[in-house]
C-alpha cells in the first residue's frame, strides 16, 4: 500500500465531462472493451471516459502505460504536464486505479488521454492470456497482457532497456524490456527458447496501418528460459551449405544452425559463401562486424532466413578458420541463368545443377547506362543475349571503375543474385514464385573489364547529329524562304525606282522639246515683232525732234519694250535646253549661275567639293531645273545679296548632294505660299526629285536665310536610260 499523502496527490484532478459520452454529467465508469468498441466517429471526436483498470505496464519517462480490466487493455498517455509531474515516480504495474480522460485515434489503436488518475488498491497482475498468434500477427489484442514461446533470434541493448527478436513458429517479433537489469547477459539469451510475458503493442505507419505486432514486457522477472543457449558453437547443429533450407524428415526448429564456405562477398551488412555450385547470403548479427575477404574458409553460425523467398542465413556470426583463393567464377550469362531457372518453375522441378543465386559468376555484357547513387555507389545496366541485367557497386569500386560509355562490351565478374516475386514482402498466393530480375554484385572495380570501346557513332550521337543537321536544313530553309522573299522585295522596290527614273527620264526629254519648241516660237514670232516694234519707235523718234511731248511718250514707251524684250530673251534662254551635253555638271551649274547673274546685283557664287564623277544627262538636267527654280525664288522673293550654290559629289556612293543657301530675309516653315495660293515651284521642286528616287530638305528661319537641299543617287542603270532616250 502505498501512504496516505501519496493517495492525496493522486486524487482527481477533473471530474469527467459526461455519464454518456458528449452530455454534461459525470461519466460513469466504463469496461474498456465498450469504449474500444465505440463507433470510429465517436473515438475520434475524443469521447470523455472514465475507467477502473489495474496497470499492467508504465514508462515514467513518457508518462505512458497500459490499463486491464476484465474485458481489454488499452493504452493511455499523459500528456498534460502537470498530470505528467504528480504521477512521476508513484504510478507503478499492480496498481488499480480509476483513469479519466478522453480517447483520442492514435497512431493505430485508440489511446486514452489521461485528465486524472484516482489510485484504488494494489493488486496482482491480471493473468496473462495465451497468446493467439493469428489474432496478434493482424493487429489484433492490442492492449493486453499475453504470454508466448519463441526462440530469441536477435539481441540489442541500450541503457537499461534491451530489444529482443523472437521467432514464434514461423513468425518474428520484437520484444521491448523496459528494465532489462534483471538480465545478468542479455546478449546470452540469443538462440535460448524462452516464455515470455507482455504487453501487446504495434508498429504501424503514419497512415495508421498496422504492420507488425511487438510486445512490451516490464523486467526480467517477464522472461523465463525454458531451453538455454548452446554452451560452445559446437553444440549448434552443422549442415552443409546446400542443405540450407532444403527437405528434412525431422526438419530444423527454429535455433541456430551453422555451415561453412568460402567467402565470395564481403561487406559489412552482407557476406556471401559458397560451395560448388551452391551460395548462400548471410547477414551479420546487429553489432557484429565480419572481418573476413572473399577467398577465406569461413564457418557461419546463425538463423535460417526466407524473408527473400530464398534461404539465408540473418544475425549470424561469422568464424574465419583460414584464409585461401575464392572459387573460379562460373562462366554463364544472366540469359541462361533465367532460361534454367524458367524452365524448372514450369516444370516443378529444381534448377540442375543449380539456380546460381549467390555464386560467384562471369559473362560477357554491353554497358547499356551508369547511373550513380551519390554515397551509396552506383549502378551499371548492362545488356546481353535480350535481357537486362544490374550491376550493384558500393562507393569506392563505382568512383574507381574506368570510363564506360554506353556501347561499351565489359566482362564482368561477381555475385549473382535473383529476385524472386514476393521478396519484397508483398504476399502471393502462387506455389513457386515467379522470377522477377537477376542482378550482380561485383566484388570491386577489377571485376568490370573492358574489352572493347563503342565507336564513336553511337546510336545517341548519330541521332543528335541528324537532330543538328535537320535543324540547320530548316534553318536555311528558312533562311532561304526569308531572303527570297527580302531578294523580292528589293527587286520591286527597285523596279518601281528604275519605273520612275525612266519615267523622269522620259519627262524630262519631253518637257526640253516641248521648252525649245517654244523658246523657238517665241524668239521667231513675239521676240521679232517686240525687235520690229522697237525698231518703228526708234524710227518715229527721229521723226519728230520738234515735238517734245510726243519724243517722251516714244521714250517710254522704247524703254518699256527694251524691258520686255530682255525679259523675254531671258525666258527664251530659260526655255532653252541647259548646256548638259559635252558638260561636266559643275560647269553646267556655272554656266546657269552666269545666266541667272546677267542684269542683277546679287552675287551668284558656286562651290563644288569632291571628286567630280560624270553624271546621266537626265539627272544632272533636272538637278539644274532644280537649282535654277531654287536661286529664281532666293532672287525674286528672299531679299538676298548672295546665293551660294554647293554641290559634293560623293564618288563611294555614286551620290550628289546640292545646296542652294541665300543670306536673304527667310520665312517661317509652313508659312510659306503653296498650289492653293497658285505658286508651284516648291512642290515641282519636290516631285521631280523624289521621282528620281532622291531626297529635299528645304529649312529657314526669319533673318537666316533659306537652304535648300538636296540629294540624289546615281544608278549603274542610268546610261542605258540615257542611251534610250530618243
């Protein structure tokens, strides 16, 4: 019993929120097999419970234990904190106690939050049920206190726990002892036959599914050896290595047995021993560390294991009795390796001579990919005779191995390995597994040889070479596609300009006969009659000396005719063909600068910079209808006292620039008079210029004067239009 102060600390913390579950009176207690059968809904809505129950296992750490009553165990956890601190130290297993709280789901069976512990009396442990294996290997009797036999397969300690491996018939499960100092050797347990009592647990995933059942005993005084250990390795029976599993009158219990072989694979989680055409996989025992290399003469002592549907041997010891060479390597090919054990499936036989699973094996491949594993090695998928085949490299022979380009034909040594359907774990129903993948083990980078290297057109490097010059074809294609088009385009744009220069040309040959033609009609009709009429004046002007007021009015009237007369010899001349032919351009704009200066007091000045080339007759005439249109109205409407001609011939570019610039009053840009006020000079200027595919610029301000400038390009085609003028 414990003190009366201690009942105290442990009276009820809050009283329960509901005789039935989700109203506000008291809850009344509760047998565990009808909260445990509450629909799923309720349990997770966190139902409020109350609970009479006797401990039957408690971890003061956690605050976690198990209750029992008549009908179940549950398992409860207490996770306020303040409920942790007053049950430290005084909650123990034999204790009954009145527990209030509320369910909660999880992580597989329901779980009792505790709000309250209300302790009772102290009385014995419920007496442990025979364990029923069916019913605890799907999960079910979580929660109560059982007893089972089974073989300890398996040892790890840790502080003061210790973690047992018991094979119960043909099933394994793990046994936690909470206080394991009971235990004098608990390593000393392994191959024992033992009865064991405990707590039924779980392991679960986080999807809450049962995987496994475990048991949870509280100390030593849960485990009773009912067979001890073999004294000295001796006493286990010794098999040979190819009897392993195989037909037995009396077969083998689940203790430990032991064989001998010679090592082919080494590594610290895996060995493999054979003999003859017989190998076996063994792995070590947790903590124990193999120091063996292939070659040596090993006797291996532990449990036969058919996890991986082939036999092995697990938590082994392995004893190296002396060193040697390992067995030469059979000469035979993943192919025929499946072709054998194929064709003994389907007729339910044995593979003759052998299956091969765990020999030491030779073969010639293709290097198909090498794909790394980071710190784990790496994988080579190698091809022969149809089928695929891995090869499995710890780190140091993966980072040793030689360049192996896909194509690369290797010989390849090491341990054979077959997977079967249902090594995974996953059940099956069918009587012989099905063959599912042979992979390799190589024993180090020696193993992978290289006997030839592929050429260099590989099926990869050929296909990205079509894929490159596939790309290229369509982008020349393209690129061909765009220039014809470009190449079209230029050549309308270029038709339409020698349209246009021709059309100038032509224009401007017709406007020249059209101009001399009536530069001749005036000059031989209006021009002689003004002479003639010039002339009668003078005649009458002799005539009458005496009269003075007649001789002025013949004054006059003479001037006035010698001004009409020069004006018209001056539009008779502007009428007139230029000087082109037989001309330089420069000399035929001096030439129109003379013509123009006759008579007047502005300066006419010319300046010509560059190498002068020859220009096409119709271009260099309407240059200089331009330039003269230009200096008339800096003449006639700038007030100017200069105009300064330019022309710069730019012989690279065939190009000639023309600026007409005068000093004279200027105007403002938009203000000037167009064709609705009846003047066209501007726009004539304009067009004609254009037409030859040239550009004018004209720019002024008040008091600076006016520039008008323009420039044009020369064709390699413009002697034939000259030529076919007519």
């Amino acid at each position: 019993m414990i003190p009366a102060c201690a009942i105290a600390f442990l009276a009820l913390a809050t009283a329960a929120n509901a005789t039935e579950f989700g109203s506000d009176e008291p809850a009344a207690v509760q047998t565990i097999a009808d909260v445990l059968s509450l629909p799923t809904g309720v349990r997770d809505r966190g139902a409020a419970v109350r609970l009479q129950a006797v401990v039957t296992m408690w971890q003061p750490e956690q605050a976690i234990g198990v209750i029992q009553d008549s009908t179940a165990g549950i398992w409860t956890a207490c996770t306020d904190p303040a409920v942790r601190e007053r049950v430290r130290g005084v909650i123990r297993p034999g204790m009954e106690v009145v527990v209030a709280g509320s369910l909660y789901r999880g992580g597989y069976s329901p779980l009792l939050l505790v709000d309250s512990i209300e302790f009772t009396q102290e009385v014995d442990l419920p007496v442990p049920r025979p364990a029923d294996l069916e019913r605890i290997f799907v999960g079910a009797d979580n929660g109560l206190r059982i007893t089972c036999e089974g073989v300890v397969q398996g040892c790890q300690t840790g502080g003061s726990q210790a973690s047992l491996t018991v094979a119960c018939g043909a099933r394994r499960m793990s046994v936690q002892v909470l206080d394991a100092g009971g235990l004098s050797r608990p390593e000393g347990l392994v191959d024992a036959r033992i009865r064991i009592t405990g707590v039924v647990g779980s392991v679960r995933n986080t999807r809450g599914e049962f995987l496994a059942p475990r048991l949870v005993a509280n100390g030593a005084a849960d485990i009773v050896v009912l067979e001890p250990a073999p004294a000295s390795p001796d006493d286990v029976p010794t098999i040979p290595l190819a009897e392993i599993g195989r037909y037995r009158f009396d077969p083998l219990t689940s203790r430990r047995i032991a064989t001998e072989g010679v090592v082919t694979y080494a590594s610290p989680t895996t060995v493999f021993i054979q003999q003859g055409v017989r190998g076996v996989r063994v792995t070590p025992a947790a903590g124990f560390r193999p120091q063996v290399v292939p070659g040596d003469h090993v006797r291996v002592t532990g449990f036969i294991d058919t996890i991986r549907r082939i036999a092995g041997i697990r938590e082994a010891t392995i004893e190296r009795l002396e060193p040697g060479e390992p067995p030469a390597p059979i000469r035979i090919s993943p192919a025929a390796v499946l072709q054998i054990n194929t064709a003994a499936m389907s007729r339910l036989e044995m593979a003759d001579p052998s299956d091969y699973d765990g020999c030491l094996v030779e073969f010639t491949a293709t290097v198909a990919e090498i794909r790394s594993r980071g710190d784990d090695g790496g994988d080579i998928t190698l091809t022969g005779d149809g089928v695929s085949t891995l090869a499995s490299l710890d780190q140091h022979a993966f980072a040793a191995l030689p360049r192996l380009d896909p194509g690369t034909s290797v010989q390849v040594r090491g341990v054979m390995q077959i997977h079967l359907l249902g090594d995974d774990g996953a059940a099956t129903g069918i009587m012989i597994p099905i063959l599912r993948q042979v992979t390799v083990l190589p024993r180090s980078a020696a193993d992978i040889e290289v006997l030839t290297i592929p050429s260099w057109w590989t099926p990869r490097r050929l296909a990205t070479l079509l894929a490159g010059v596939a790309a290229i074809l369509i982008g020349s294609l393209f690129w061909v596609g765009m220039l014809r088009r470009e190449v079209q385009s230029q050549a309308r744009l270029l038709a339409r300009e020698m349209r246009l220069r021709r059309d100038a040309a032509i224009e401007f040959e017709a406007s020249l006969r059209e101009r001399n033609r009536l530069a001749a009609n005036l000059h031989d009709t209006l021009l002689q009659t003004l002479g003639g009429i010039a002339y009668q004046l003078g005649a009458c002007r002799a005539r009458s000396q005496g009269g003075a007021d007649a001789a002025e009015h013949l004054e006059v009237a003479g001037r006035m005719v010698d001004h009409a007369t020069k004006e018209l010899r001056g539009s008779v001349w502007a009428l007139r063909t230029m000087p082109v032919v037989g001309h330089s351009f420069p000399d035929s704009l001096q030439t129109l600068l003379n013509q123009l200066s006759l008579g007047r007091s502005e300066r006419l000045c010319l300046d010509v910079a560059g190498k002068t080339f020859s220009v096409p007759n119709f271009v260099a005439g309407n240059l200089l209808l331009v330039a003269q249109e230009a200096i008339l109205n800096a003449l006639h409407h700038g007030r100017c006292s200069t105009v300064t001609t330019t022309v710069a011939f730019d012989e690279p570019q065939g190009a000639i620039d023309l600026t007409v610039h005068d000093d004279g009053a200027g105007f403002r840009i938009g203000t000037q008079a167009g064709p609705e006020q009846g003047h066209f000079g501007l726009q004539g200027m304009r067009e004609r210029i254009e037409r030859l595919g040239g550009t004018i610029a004209i720019s002024s301000n008040p008091g600076a004067g006016t520039s008008v400038r323009i420039r044009l390009r020369t064709r390699d085609y413009d002697a034939e239009l000259d030529a076919d003028d007519p």
